[in-house]
C-alpha cells in the first residue's frame, strides 16, 4: 500500500497485541509453496510507479544474479504497482502497459525463468490499486487465471479501494471482513495449474495473523514501513507478540526493506535485517541495488543470518526476559529468541541506545543451565560457556546461534525445554514451486489433530511441542 496516511500511523496501531483466549482451528493453506519465507526483491521502495515495466525487472534480475544475491536465495524478482495499462481490455483483461512492457509480459517472465529466478506481480482485492490501477474486484478467477497463463509466481494482493461504511476509499483502517476478499481470490488461485505464491497485503487489519495461514503463504501485520528506525522498531515490537503464527507454508511479512535506501545508520540496517530474519519474515530488498553501498550489500549478503530466516523449522522468534532485566514493554525490547532445527537463535538489539549485555543461558527458552557453543553471526566471533556478553552502540544488534555443548539440564524462564518430537501427518504432495507437504492442522499437531476446534492459550493442544502449535 502507497498512502500518505501511512505517514500518521501511530506506535499504538503498530504495537496491536494479540488478545488472549480461545483462537479457532484452520486447516493451512495446502499449496505447497512457502515452507521457508521468500526472499527477493520488489520495486516499489525504491522506484515507485516507475519500477512497474520489463526494463526495471530485468535490470534487478541482473542484479540479483551479477551482485551474488541469487545463491544466497534471492529469487523472487516482484514488480509492484503500475505495471498494467489504466483501463481492462473489452474481455475485461488486465493488460500489461505495452509503453513499460514493449515485448509484452510473458516474453519478460520467460527470460526471468531462464535465469533461474521467479517472477512476481502485484494486484489490489479493490476496485483500483493503491496508485490509481485496475483492481481485481469481480474478476478475481479471470485474474488468477491470466497469471497462472503468463507464469507468474508470486503475486501480492493489496487492499485498497475496498468496502468501508458503505464507502469505497483508498485506506481504510476500521474492522471489516478483510477475510472474505482475501479468501476470494486464493480460491481463484488454488484452480490454476501455476503455482503462484499469494503474499497477503492486508496491513495488519482484522487480526490476519490469526487466519492469515488458512488464506495465502505471508500476511502483512502492519502499516507500510517507512524509511527509518522508529518504523523498524514499531513493526519488530509487533512482530514479537504474534511469533506463535509463522510457521512452513504461512509467515508473519514485516514488509520490505529499507535497507540501501539512506534513511538508516549501518547499525540500525543491521537490526532490520536480523529482526526481519529471526523473525521469520519475507525477506525482499527494497532498494537501487545499481547504487547500494557496499556496507549494505554485505548486510544482505550475510549467508549466516540467511540460514536463521530459512531454517526448516519456520518458528519466529519472540522476547524473552533474561535473569535480572525488567520484561518488554511498550516498545521493542532488546531480548529474542527462538527455535532452529539444530540449536537456537538469540538475537539482542539495542532498541533504545548503547547497551552491555550479559545474558544467561539458563534464561533462555529452550536452552536452560548448561555449556554451549555459540556463534555471533555478524562479527563471525565464535566460543562456548553458559553465558554470552558484549557491547553494542545505539541500534546495533547481535545475532547468536547457539548450539549444544552439553545436556539441557532445566528449562529457560521457567518453560519446560521445547522438543519437537511429534512428526505431524501431513497432506498434499504437490511439489510445484518450492516443494514439500503441508501439515493440514498445523496449529496443533498435523493434520492427524482429533481434539477440539478451540487453541486456547496456554499449552492446551501442544503436546509440548511449539514446532507446529499456535497455542505457545
């Protein structure tokens, strides 16, 4: 979404916290794409409606492969909006701007395949796109089809120009049935023969975090991100509460990076990139990368912090507080940890200026007293204790992977050590676009899950297994 009203967002919109209770049960969305978060690159940051034609796309597919950003998984070439022409063709097709797009699309996508990379488009579940664009409204299955036709792979759906107290404006920020929309055109989507990625554009409305995962394979919980720390900080602090609903095949998307784009310091690019990561988020660079700095390149590049974000396991992670500190507050707090499938990822910011850490092993979920091995992902600095310290300058961050030294011998904060030794049924084999099943019942088990319809809060329907539950 393109809107000045983004502008006036407030830190209490974007620090919504997920309210407690009972949460429904959705079968995952089962098609096969997914299981680890996309990384890419999009056009909108950088170009605006200018990035929406063949030449910014196959310029970035260079990009990506000349710069070495497609081995490390940057795939997804994704162009935003304006890339059609302003009216339907009398068939009520969307038409690529033959001025943007001289050879037409599909001649673009093909090349794109060629070059071993995934070609993404944008569209709006309204009556026009954020910038003034033909909408997908009532020609959802035309749409879905045109694409699967072209060989689109990626394809994020906004939400402006919708429904809203009988009003259809560009932004609209009280509670409606996003869902219903949203729902419309993944149907459309699952009847094509293409796979094609759906990257929900809902802005964190309607609590989409909590049935986002029954609909596409990401979900953005938050306004657009703007060009500086306290946007980075605000969406992070957010992300931290609701970790529990990224897991394979469906993720919590922070929105796209800033980095290269001048409005951060090389620490604070350090931060948006290992929160976005040990957060699970979709990964997709936001930037000129023809002008990136090679202080930012090397930030992207980091093979090691790629891991953390495509790390099999798909578990975010969230806060925890270390012996001795005062928990979160209203505000990003500096402690995060989470799940990886051969260890556990610790990540420490310095949200609100220079910080000396000390941080206890035996504090941190999933791992508890003990020896273990630990790597600082950034500095490459690596060694083996109960305990990690350091220092780090205003909005800095430290990113660790600890893995095991000797046996977990009690739990971190009082929470029983995580261990995922259920292997949920699973459904689908369908291994188009990325491979893979799904667990159909992914909140609480796999698809084999013969309990009730209801997650309640707490460790109800775990099995103390955090890998595949939403009820941690």
């Amino acid at each position: 979404m393109h809107s000045q009203l983004l502008l006036t967002l407030t830190v209490s919109f974007l620090s919504t916290t997920v309210k407690s209770g009972a949460v429904d049960l959705q079968p995952r969305l089962d098609n096969g794409l997914g299981r680890t978060p996309a990384l890419g690159w999009n056009s909108w940051n950088a170009f605006q409606c200018n990035g929406g034609s063949a030449s910014a796309a196959m310029t970035a597919a260079n990009q990506l492969v000349n710069l070495g950003l497609k081995p490390l998984g940057y795939v997804y070439v994704n162009i935003d909006d304006c890339w059609s022409s302003k009216q339907r063709n009398s068939a009520g097709q969307l038409v690529p701007d033959p001025s943007k797009w001289p050879s037409g699309i599909q001649a673009t996508i093909n090349q794109i395949h060629g070059m071993g990379l995934k070609f993404g488009l944008y569209g709006d579940a309204g009556t026009m796109t954020c910038a003034g664009w033909p909408g997908s409204k009532g020609h959802e299955t035309q749409d879905a089809a045109l694409l699967s036709s072209w060989g689109v792979d990626y394809w994020k759906y906004d939400n402006c120009y919708t429904q809203c107290n009988g009003q259809v404006p560009q932004t609209c920020w009280i509670a409606r049935d996003t869902k219903s929309w949203y729902t419309t055109f993944s149907n459309a989507l699952k009847a094509q023969s293409h796979p094609i990625l759906y990257s929900m554009c809902s802005w964190g409305l309607d609590s989409v975090w909590t049935w986002g995962n029954a609909v596409g394979n990401s979900w953005r919980m938050s306004g657009d991100i703007q060009n500086n720390w306290g946007s980075v900080s605000s969406i992070a602090h957010t992300a931290a509460g609701i970790s529990q609903y990224s897991q394979p095949g469906g993720f919590n998307d922070l929105d796209m990076l800033q980095i290269g784009n001048g409005g951060l310091s090389e620490a604070e690019e350090r931060a948006h990139f290992g929160l976005w990561a040990i957060a699970k988020s979709p990964i997709i660079i936001g930037t000129n990368l023809a002008n990136i700095k090679t202080s930012s390149l090397n930030i992207l590049k980091n093979s090691a912090i790629i891991a953390i974000n495509q790390d099999s396991l798909g578990k975010a992670a969230k806060y925890f507080t270390p012996s001795g500190q005062s928990g979160p507050g209203n505000s990003l707090y500096p402690y995060w940890a989470g799940p990886l499938s051969d260890g556990v990822v610790v990540g420490i910011v310095a949200s609100n200026g220079a910080l000396n850490y000390n941080v206890n092993f035996a504090s941190v979920p999933g791992l508890g007293s003990g020896t273990y091995n630990w790597k600082e992902l950034y500095s490459g600095k690596t060694g083996s204790g109960t305990s990690i310290s350091g220092s780090l300058s205003t909005h800095d961050m430290a990113v660790y992977k600890i893995t095991t030294g000797t046996a977990v011998t009690t739990g971190g904060s009082g929470e029983t050590p995580t261990v995922s030794t259920i292997v949920p049924t699973t459904t689908s084999g369908n291994t188009g676009g990325g491979g893979g099943t799904v667990a159909q019942w992914g909140q609480c088990g796999g698809s084999g899950w013969t309990g009730g319809t209801k997650c309640v809060s707490g460790f109800t329907c775990t099995y103390n297994n955090a890998y595949y539950s939403q009820c941690v």
